[in-house]
C-alpha cells in the first residue's frame, strides 16, 4: 500500500509501506510496543479484559480464535477503539487442512509430489482464510529421525532434501504471491531448529547435535524456506546442545537473519520464553525475557514474560528503546504486507468457505497418492469378492483425520466402510470391527469379526493408532499396533481367509511380524476427511499406488535410530558376515566373525528402506547414462535412463536419484536423496527419465562449517527406493 501525502515542499510523496510502518512506530508509547510483541491465547466471547487491553493498543496477536464473527468485533475494537488502530494477527495451526482434511505430512510426503502439496496447502489456507486466520503456524519442517517421537506425525520424515521440497511447496501454497490477497496466510518455519532430534524420541527433550550434522541434515530445509520467502519462523521447544531455541542468538541471529538474510519475524513456541526458566537457562521470569528479547524474538506466545518485563528492562537499561523499535517494525511490517491496515475485516459473504466439492476432490487424490503398498499378492480385489472388513479404524471418522486436527470437520469424512460400501455395495461388505478402538485389549468383540470372516472371501483389516496416541506429547516406546490388534489378526489368519491390512496411524510402526499374516499390507498413515474413499479405491483398483515411504521403517524399536543417510563406518556392514543371535554356537561370538556394524539379533537392514513403495505394475530401469563423466563445481550434470513399465497395468512410478561424495574433509552420508520425479507409463511403455544435478547441490557443510563443494569422485544411483542399483561414477573438478 502506498499511502500520498504532501511534503513540506508541497511535492507530491508516495509513503512506502516501510515508511508508514516507521511512522506509526514513532507515534507509539512503549506499552504498545509491548502490545505489539504480545500474543495470547483465544479466550471466548469477548471480556471486560480482552476488551481492556485492546482498546490500550496492548496486543498485537491472538491463536486459536477461529470463530469469524468473533475476530471481525476483535479487530473492530482494535482498528477503531485503540490509540494507533493497528490491526491483530490471528494465528493458528493448520497443519494439514482446516476444515478438509489433507493426509498427515508423512502422508503429504509419500506423494513425493510437491505441486500436489501445494495445492493442498493452498486450498487449507483458503478456508482458514474464511474463518479469520491470517497467520499459519506451519509448515513443520523438522527433519525426524525416531518414530517414536509423536511428532513424526506432524513432518515430512527424514530426508533433508524431501523435506525441503514439502515445506517449500507448503510455504508457496499458503503464501501464494501475494500475502495481501485473498485466501493467503503468512506460514511459519517452525521448530527452528533441531526439535526432530529429542533424545530417545521423548517430547520436549534434550537435542544433541554437533554444528556439521545441525547444518548439514537439520538445518537446509529451513533455509530453503527462508529462500521460498516464508515470513515467519519459530523456535522448537528444544534445548539445543545446552542452549534452548527460544533464547538461541546463534540460531536465530546469526544464523537466521546473519547468514540467511531473514527479514521476517520470530514467535516463540507456546510459553517457550518462560519454560528457560524449567531449563535451568533463566532464574526468573525476566531473565528469560531478557535472553529471548537478545536472541531476536519479536512476540512471545502465551506466556507473559515480555508483557511483565520489558518495560522495566528498558528503565534498568539492559534494552534500549531503539532495540525494540526494530523488532516492533517486523511485526508491523507482516501486518502491512498481508494488507491488513487496509482490509482487517473478512467480509461477510466471504466467511466460512468450507469443504467445497474440488477441496474434497483434492482432499481424495492427495490421498490416493499418499497411501503406500508395502506387500501385495492378491490386490486389486474383483468387486463382488464377499469381504469382512474389520479391524478398529475401519469406521472411525474422526481418528483417521490424525493429529493436529483443531478444526477438521469429522462429519465430512469418508471412512473405509462407507467407501467401499458405495464402491462394491453394502450387501458385498460384512462388517465387524472386533476392537472398539486402536488400544483397546477387550475381546468381546473377537467373535462377530471370525464370524464376519468365515462368511466371506477376503478380510480387510483397518489397523493402526488413533490420532489420539500420535502427535505432540505422544511419544512411544512399543511400536507394535496397541491393544489387542496382533491377536485378532492372527485369529482371524487361523481362518485361512487371504488377510488385506490397512494401516492407519502416525508413526512407522514394527508391523514386520504380523505382515506374516497379511497378504496385501497398505501404510495409509491418517489418510484425513477422504482416506476411506483413497483406501477403497485402491484396494478395488480403481486407483492405483504410487506413494513411496519418506522414512525408514525399522524391524524393531532397538533399531532407532535407523534411517538410510547414515555414515559408513570402518567395518561397513557385509551381510554375508552377520551373525545371529540364535544360529551361531556361543564360541563363534568371541571370534572376529561378524565384525561389522549390525545388531547379532536385529541385523542391519530396516523392515522397508527410505522411498520403498510398490505399485500394482512392475518398473525396470536401464541405460544410465551421464552427459560427463567429469564436470566443474559450476556445472550441471545431466543424467538419463530409461523406465519402462514391465507390467500388465498402468501405474506411476517415483523414481528417485540418489548420491555419494565417495572421500571428502569430512565423511558424508552413504547415500542421498539427490532428485525425485513421478512418472506414469502404460503397460509396456519406456520412457526416457531426466535429472539435472547441479555440481553446487552436492557441497556441504566442512570442518569450519562453511559450505564447500570439494574435488573427486562421485557416485550416482537410480531406482524406485533407496536401495536403488543402477548406478554410475563422476568426478568433480575444480579446473577442467
Ligand atoms: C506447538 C507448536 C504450535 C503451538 C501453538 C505448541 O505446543 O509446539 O507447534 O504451533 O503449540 O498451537
């Protein structure tokens, strides 16, 4: 907005919006400021003390109000009862939908299909736009390593590239390109940084991560959402080597806004200010004000130690004045380039758009193409096959929207049963659940499920974890399927009847020994409002798979952490050396047999690799070939080869690039995620596949933590997982 107002010289002047932010700023009293760096929780109908403190200028922020009406009078008071009418940011967690719910990031990731999450993201921001939000806090980009941190469910898994890719394409879809426009909400890089790394996958705890691991896993995704121009960040909850993100200078000022340039502002976590002082960072309140204040963090979320503090930190002189102008000019800033000091209001006819058919349909692809086929030797299923479908999430409209679901409408959901009942007609689908929920032991219900079974052709088994026990504060320990899941499972096998095992949940979980029983295994995570209809037509073959794992599936808990970027070590894993626990005579132990990294009663591998995902054709990769075998640090490499469908169905493939700096400064992973890219081919077809890799991506972060790209050989895979086997050899050069 450019605001035209007459200089002393009576020429005309165009006022930047940075201007006029700088002029409101010197017209505010220093409670405002403060106000301005104030954001609290929702509190209902607006009170006496909500009222209060709007109409004193003193907040700037509120989350989780969501009811439109409501944020309309808030911002009216605000706008035209306080001294500097500045308009509020409303903000909230719309991590994978609103009202329409969007699978779980972990499903979003499975896509590997960044346009389609953009899409997706866009579509959420537009209903939350309805509702009055204009401030998301999301994407979650926090690379995860431990499924059993709840949180899992909340990324986009363990690859720092892929989850670059997702929350760049999340940031685009809720930003658009044009933050003043309609249905567009500033998005939030949050944990920053390392929140995915708590020690032994519990909540809240510890991080641990040397600086070259920091910037070169944990990091790169949320530079390249600074890059994407997200507008906010904010830190993890997480103490960070000794120092608690909220109050982390080297995070978010020297690096942060120091090495990236960020321009935009920095909210704390919920409390996080105030919980420095549990972390033993802070002794009181002000301390911890003080340290979040220094480190660059513009507004602190519900907790209150700004509001009680700043003011007379500014007296004692431990904050100048001049200090809070600039951190006050970020949020204002934000407010300016969202247009609210022009349109703070949601007009009426544009409130509470929700769900509409094309959300819906989206909804249903995002879907489709989040659900991963991990085993198969009997889908598709013909339509008049007699099914039982069982299992506890068969028909739970809720648990299958997943966590972090504040405002999904459950009544729009379409679960397995009444998908598959409108796909191949209710009198084709007898239904019994066997358990009345994920974690329940009670075997009443054991009984109607056998009986459904030996009336039918093929099982359908919808397994998994309610939304409650995923998510934040949801760490586990045991990654079976909870309850009485595995003993209905192996009853109703006992039956000899071919067993199909959805699963829904929020985490990889250790399925490796019940998949026995199972003759299809589908991973559809929380699938969100259209999952029934996804799983359904897949199962029918209306659809077909094509998602692949964004993260390691361990064989067992003791595995964690595993994931496929890992360092080779000196005594690399041979798997011709691995010694079992339960073969090997007692004396073979003491002997050097088997020296070599893995567990003598777990082995090495995961239960499915990173990427790993069938489909209900068959994908064959040839002729690899390289446009030279030596390039320049400034070159791009081309890289080509053929895919063909070798099966007898359509089908999509993700077929995935991956690499390896063979010998560098410091050791680097045995294998990279490099590029991705979906192909659809039809039953015989061939097509050729490219890539582009530009020398510059393969650098990293060295002894000094400077980015480098060095000198030597490289090596290149192809394939349809990260065990792919095609592969090929290049050199770097500085000087060709
Ligand atoms: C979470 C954040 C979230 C905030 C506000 C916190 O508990 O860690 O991710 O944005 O709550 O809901």
């Amino acid at each position: 907005m450019l605001v035209a107002c007459k200089a002393d010289n009576g020429v005309e002047h165009r006022e930047t919006g940075e201007e006029m932010i700088n002029n409101i700023i010197s017209t505010l009293s220093l409670e405002e400021k403060v106000g301005q760096m104030t954001q609290i929780n929702s509190v209902g109908p607006v009170n006496d003390d909500l009222r209060g403190m709007l109409q004193a200028g003193k907040l700037g922020s509120m989350l989780n109000e969501v009811d439109v009406k409501r944020i309309n009078e808030i911002q009216r008071i605000a706008v035209e009862e306080s001294p500097s009418g500045i308009p509020l940011l409303f903000a909230r967690d719309v991590v994978h939908g609103f009202k329409t719910i969007f699978p779980i990031p972990p499903g979003l990731a499975s896509t590997f299909n960044p346009e389609l999450v953009k899409e997706c993201s866009a579509a959420a921001a537009a209903e939350a736009w309805s509702s009055g939000i204009n401030w998301n806090f999301g994407p979650m980009i926090d690379v995860v390593r431990d499924p059993r941190w709840g949180r899992i469910a909340e990324s986009f898994g363990e690859d720092p590239y892929l989850v670059s890719a997702m929350g760049v394409a999340t940031v685009e879809g809720f930003q658009g390109d044009d933050l003043a426009a309609e249905n567009t909400l500033a998005a939030s890089a949050k944990h920053f940084a390392g929140y995915g790394a708590a020690e032994g996958g519990r909540d809240y705890n510890t991080t641990l991560i040397p600086r070259r691991e920091l910037h070169n896993i944990y990091l790169p995704p949320f530079e390249a959402s600074v890059r994407a121009g997200v507008k906010t960040f904010m830190p993890g909850f997480n103490d960070l080597d000794g120092v608690p993100a909220s109050g982390n200078s080297y995070l978010l000022q020297d690096i942060l806004r120091g090495q990236w340039g960020f321009k935009g502002l920095v909210v704390s976590d919920w409390a996080s200010i105030y919980e420095m002082i549990n972390h033993g960072f802070a002794a009181d309140s002000r301390e911890a004000a003080l340290r979040a204040f220094k480190a660059g963090v513009n507004i602190e979320m519900a907790s209150s130690t700004y509001r009680d503090n700043i003011i007379s930190l500014v007296k004692a002189g431990k904050i100048k004045e001049s200090e809070i102008d600039r951190l006050v000019k970020q949020v204002l800033m934000l407010k300016y380039e969202l247009g609210l000091f022009d349109n703070p209001y949601i007009p009426e006819k544009k409130q509470n758009v929700f769900a509409d058919s094309a959300t819906l349909m989206l909804a249903e692809k995002a879907a489709m193409q989040s659900v991963v086929l991990l085993k198969n030797n009997v889908l598709p299923l013909e339509k008049d096959s007699e099914i039982a479908l069982t299992g506890p999430l068969a028909h739970q409209m809720y648990e299958q929207l997943g966590t972090w679901n504040f405002d999904g409408d459950s009544s729009l959901s379409v679960t397995p049963l009444m998908a598959m009942r409108e796909l191949a007609g209710s009198d084709k689908i007898n239904f019994a659940p066997g358990l009345r929920n994920s974690r329940s032991s009670d075997s009443k219900g054991f009984k109607k499920a056998l009986n459904a079974a030996y009336n039918s052709d093929i099982i359908v088994f919808c397994a998994g974890e309610e939304a409650i026990i995923t998510g934040e504060a949801h760490s586990r320990a045991y990654l079976d399927l909870p309850g009485a899941q595995n003993e209905l499972i192996k009853e109703l096998a006992a039956t000899g009847k071919p067993i199909i095992l959805a699963v829904l949940a929020g985490r990889p979980l250790t399925i490796g020994e019940i998949s026995e029983y199972a003759d299809a295994v589908l991973y559809a995570w929380h699938p969100g409002t259209m999952g029934g209809k996804a799983i359904a037509k897949i199962i029918y073959g209306d659809a077909d798979p094509s998602a692949k794992l964004p993260v390691t599936f361990p064989v067992t808990e003791g595995q964690i952490p595993i994931y496929y970027n890992h360092k080779m070590t000196g005594r690399p894993v041979i798997e011709d050396e691995w010694v079992h626990i339960n073969d090997i005579p007692e004396k073979a132990f003491q002997t050097s047999l088997g020296n070599t990294s893995h567990y003598i009663d777990a082995g090495f591998e995961p239960l499915y690799p990173f990427g790993f995902g069938l489909s209900y054709t068959t994908f064959e990769y040839s002729d690899l070939k390289i446009s030279s075998p030596v390039i320049s640090i400034t070159d791009t490499l081309e890289i080509c080869f053929v895919l063909r469908n070798t099966g007898k169905r359509s089908g999509t493939e993700v077929a995935q690039l991956y690499t390896r700096d063979i010998a560098a400064s410091i050791t680097r992973p045995v294998k990279e995620l490099s590029g991705f890219k979906r192909v659809q081919l039809e039953p015989g077809e061939s097509r050729k596949v490219e890539f582009l890799l530009p020398a510059a991506n393969l650098g990293f972060h060295g002894i000094d933590l400077e980015y480098r790209i060095e000198e030597g050989e490289f090596k290149l895979w192809v394939g349809g997982d990260s065990n792919a086997s095609l592969s090929t050899s290049f050199e770097i050069k500085n000087k060709l």
